[in-house]
C-alpha cells in the first residue's frame, strides 16, 4: 500500500490503484485474523480431546491465548 501511495504521488498511479491496494492489504489482514483465530480454536479443541482440561478451562486457554497474541504493548 506504501507503494501504491509514492507511485500515487509521483503521478504513476491513480486512486483506483491506491484504493485496490488498501482493499487487498485488508483484505489480507482479515483472512490472516481469521487462520490465527483457527490455529487457537484447533489448540483448544486438541486440549479439550486429549483431556487436558475441561470446557471452562480450555475457554480459559483460547482468551489467555487471544489476548496475548492480539493486545501487545
């Protein structure tokens, strides 16, 4: 998107390429929450079938997770 922005400014490209490449790098963004969110729910559903802990605890797991890999400061 940086790209599509100095070829934007230099006069090389138009705003529909600038919009095209925010509407992917969001696009992107998105599909990449969801695998994220998959790859956590699959680690719970694994420690829920190996009897690593009940519902409450695997719950308890999948937010530890969530919130460790999302909230960074």
């Amino acid at each position: 998107m940086t790209l599509a922005r100095e070829r934007y400014r230099l006069g090389l490209a138009s705003t529909v390429d600038v919009t095209t490449a925010t509407t992917t790098l969001l696009t992107v963004e998105v599909r990449l929450s969801e695998a994220q969110y998959a790859v956590q729910a699959s680690n719970v559903a694994l420690a829920y079938a190996t009897g690593k802990g009940g519902r409450s605890e695997a719950f308890s797991y999948l937010v530890g997770r969530l919130t460790n890999q999302f909230v960074r400061f």
